[in-house]
C-alpha cells in the first residue's frame, strides 16, 4: 500500500481512526477491514483521534446512516447511491444489495489518495466531483431514484456553501433523497473544544438546531426525519446514556430529506 501519513487529511484520519479501532475490538459494533488495513499500514500512533466520544459518535453515526441508506434501498433497489465527499468511507460494502451504482465522489487530490487503497468494482465507481460545483454530475446515469450521502461534510461549509450544495443538487438530480450529517450551533462556536477534530486544522462551518433550516435555502427540499447520534449511543454505555441528557441538543445528527 502506497501511502503516506501526509497523504490523508486529518479529518478523514478521526474517522479511519476509530472506524479501525472499533474493527479490532471482540464485540465490534461495526466492521471496517478497510480502515483498519489503511491505519496498519500507516504505522503510526492515531490514539489521540480516537478519544470516547468521537469514538462512539462515529460508530452511531455509521450504524445510523447505515440502516437508513437500507431502509430507502428497500423502497428503491435499484438506486444510483452517491457518497459525496467520501473519504475514506466505505459505505458500498456495508449496504449493497447486488442492484445498486454505487459512486464514490471527491475532490479529486483526495480520489487520487483514495485510488491508493481502493479499486473499482462492479457497480462502485470512483470519480472527481466537487459538493459546490455539478460539473461531474453530467457523468451519472440517469435513474429513477438518486440516493445521496454526505456523511461528515456539510459541518464544514459555511451557510451560503450549504445552500450552494443544496441547489446543485436540485438542479442536477430530478429526485432523490440527501441523508446529510449536521451538527449544532453549539459546536460552530465551540468546535476548537471538540475532542477529536482540535487535535487537526479543521474548523466547523454553519450550525443549526434542526435540518428544516435547511429548507429556506432550498425551497425544493421535503424534510423526512433526522436522528440524534445519542438516540444510537445510549444504548450500549452509561457514560452515552449521560451524554445524551446533558448533551441533549449538542451532538450530530443525521437529517433526511426528499425533492
């Protein structure tokens, strides 16, 4: 494997971090024998990106977008599925059902890293695609159903990027469903204090306290649902079950919504 520590950006590190250590562990909520290849190879000490918190955090949020992607996939078997700003992630294992297309877009330093570890494979592409621009857009099938992820993203753009996202989208696909990470005002203003990403250059972008602020942006949109990562946390330590009570309105949340 040809790749570097300098290679990943420290944000997709947190999550690889935990994503490998929760792998290793005998009870494993969630698998990831990719992420935990990848931090293997780096040889390097990632302990400081896989503090509790985030640790369980990312787990839920997996285990969430996870079951979610499923559920839609059942209603629409055939979906193209686009993880938009993926990473690392490596969603189209977890969910593929032998039907969907699967496409696994970001920018394209970050595909070129990607290539480096992954490959494509039968109905799971990798392409170079930007979250603010539509151009790659033109290189995705046609389908009567789009499935769109952005999992750890639009926490970092600021609000006029997130509604210039939000109208790409729209523009670009006839219909579909965006399963869109958000987070807090809170932590918009006290992000430098989060346990894993104030150990990176990272900064948090727009807040909000519920994914319906998101429909001004972009008249198109229905809002579905959205699920609080402690719904998933409090089921499995006390220290989660306290979060969610203290942390009630602070912590990430998965926000769907339809157009």
């Amino acid at each position: 494997m040809d790749l570097q520590f300098g290679d990943i950006q420290e944000t997709a590190l947190i999550t690889l971090a935990i994503r490998a250590s929760e792998t290793s562990r005998p009870n494993a909520r969630i698998r990831d024998p990719k992420a935990k290849e990848i931090i293997d190879a780096l040889g390097v000490d990632v302990s400081k990106f896989d503090p509790f918190l985030s640790h369980e955090g990312v787990v839920a949020r997996t285990i969430i977008f996870r079951e979610e992607l499923k559920r839609l996939l059942k209603l629409y078997p055939d979906a193209v599925c686009i993880n938009l700003g993926c990473g690392f992630d490596d969603k189209f294992s977890q969910v593929d059902n032998g039907k969907l297309t699967w496409f696994d877009v970001d920018l394209p330093d970050q595909i070129a890293v990607r290539r480096k570890v992954f490959q494509d494979r039968d109905r799971c592409t990798m392409m170079d695609g930007d979250a603010l621009d539509g151009a790659w857009t033109k290189n995705i099938p046609k389908s009567d159903m789009y499935l769109i992820v952005m999992e750890g993203v639009l926490e970092y753009f600021s609000k006029e990027q997130v509604k210039t996202c939000l109208n790409m989208l729209c523009d670009c696909f006839p219909h579909g469903y965006l399963l869109a990470e958000q987070h807090s005002p809170f932590l918009e203003k006290h992000g430098s204090h989060h346990d894993a990403v104030k150990h990176t250059n990272a900064s948090f972008g727009w807040g909000t306290k519920s994914g319906k602020e998101y429909l001004s942006l972009e008249p198109r949109l229905k809002y579905i649902s959205e699920k609080s990562y402690n719904e998933e946390m409090k089921k499995y330590t006390i220290r989660g079950k306290l979060f969610a009570v203290i942390g009630k309105n602070i912590n990430n949340r998965m926000a769907v919504f339809s157009w």
